[in-house]
C-alpha cells in the first residue's frame, strides 16, 4: 500500500486502487496554490504506477469543490493584475492534462457544491456517482470571467450546446436530480453513502479488464469528432490487440464454463 497524503490532499494506493481526497472542507475544499499543487502532484503518481488499475476522487466535508480560492486570488490581484489568472496556465492546466492523462478508469464522487474549476475535475473523470445534495454550475460569468478547467469543451459535450450555454451564462446552479436527467452524472446516492458507492464502484473497475478498460477510453477520446472510416480502423486494430490479451482468453473460456473471469489487467 503506498500512502502520500499532504495538507490538503490525501492520496493512497491499495490493491491496484488509487484514491485521491480533497481535504480542505473547512474552506469547501477551495483550491489553493498548495492544493493545486499537491493534487497535480497525486494525479502524476497515478498515471507513473503501473499497479494502479482505477482511480477515485472524493472530498472530505459538505461541499466537493468550490473553485479557485478567491481569497487567495484577490491578494493575487492586488499583488499584481496582469499576472492574478496566471494561475490557469501554471496550474489549472497541468490538472486537467494530467488527470486526462491516466488510461485507467476514474470514479468521482460529489457531494455538496461542484462549481468553476472543481466541475471541471469532475467532469474530467469518466464516471460520476452524486450525493443527492450535490449542486453544480459555472459560476465564472458570475465573477466576470469565461471559463477554464476545459468546460467549454467538457460540458457540451455531456449536456449539449444549448444546456452549456445557459449554464454559463445565466450563473445558474442545477441539483443532482437534473445533472443524473441530463447525463452529467451516472447516479444519485444519498450523501450519507456516497463514498462507499464509489470507492465500491472504483474497486470493481480495478478488478476488471484494465487493457480493456484503457482502450475504451482512448477511443472515446479520438473518435469523438473523427471520420467513420478512422473510428472503424481504431476499432479493428483494438479488437486485434485485445483479442490476443489473456483478459479476452480467460473471459471466453470463463463464459463457456458458466464461471465469472478473472481479469489480470492485460
């Protein structure tokens, strides 16, 4: 088991299962210089760890994550305006890369409000499982800014162009009911069991076909606005590689026997 968990940031390996935990509830779990930091820091160790084989994100306290630290962005702004949003290209962005970076499975749970930055680390992961108090939005139109942490892509994309729109540009918040409607999240839980469903969720993705796994995600990613022809030559050359995999073998022999497969991850 590996264990590095910092200040705000909690992150551990067991089993082949990696768990990162925001831990700063008494600011909602705002995002500080130090977070950033430390949580770019866990992402890195998960996609270097070749034992990991899926990860899960959950917050400690009654809100997810709230965004930037706007304390700390104020005296950035005072300090000095022309470089406050620096903060985006020195730490945002590496987060979002990194995070889609890992091939394994990520599980997010949410509980409480998931606005700015903190709905775009979710919306990075590739399944989200909701306390039934969670609450999501934009919130940068509200502050005078656009959007960063790769929602102008990410949301769209989930909920459709016209439903990204109003969210960013009314502010509005959406409950957990209309986020499961609208395919933002996979389910709704009650708050009291979320991190169990998806620490439990998680597990059973890092006992699965993680070869698999990884294949699915990247050609999600590349096949989202490729040509027919592309998507049906990633398709073929997948199904090559996998169907020679000793996860494929072992599966079809455990479907004949009426068995359940145990998958090794390649």
């Amino acid at each position: 088991m590996t264990d590095m968990s910092t200040a705000t940031v909690a992150y551990r390996v067991d089993g082949g299962l990696a768990a990162i935990r925001l831990d700063r509830p008494a600011a909602s779990n705002a995002l500080d210089r130090a977070t950033k930091e430390q949580l770019l820091n866990a992402l890195t160790a998960v996609r270097a760890d070749d034992s990991v084989r899926a990860l899960v994100i959950t917050a400690a306290g009654k809100n997810f994550c709230v965004g930037q630290d706007l304390a700390e962005h104020v005296d950035a702004l005072h300090a000095d305006p022309a470089h406050a949003m620096d903060t985006v290209s020195d730490h945002y962005n590496p987060i979002l890369t990194a995070l889609h970076a890992i091939k394994v499975p990520v599980v997010e749970g949410i509980n409480g409000a998931c606005v700015g930055a903190g709905l775009g680390l979710a919306l990075a992961g590739d399944v989200r499982i909701a306390a039934s108090n969670a609450k999501f939005g934009t919130a940068f139109t509200g502050i005078g800014l656009a959007a960063d942490s790769a929602l102008s892509a990410s949301l769209p994309r989930l909920i459709g162009a016209g439903r990204a729109a109003a969210m960013f540009l009314l502010a509005d918040t959406i409950d957990a009911a209309t986020a499961q409607a609208w395919g933002l999240v996979h389910q709704v839980v009650a708050p009291d069991v979320l991190d169990d469903v998806a620490t439990g969720l998680a597990a059973r993705l890092a006992a699965g076909p993680t070869a698999a796994f990884s294949a699915v995600k990247t050609l999600l990613a590349e096949n989202a606005t490729a040509s027919l022809q592309d998507v049906l030559e990633r398709e073929a050359a997948v199904q090559q590689r996998l169907g020679a995999s000793l996860d494929h073998g072992a599966a079809v022999e455990a479907f004949l026997a009426k068995t359940s497969p145990a998958f090794v991850g390649h």
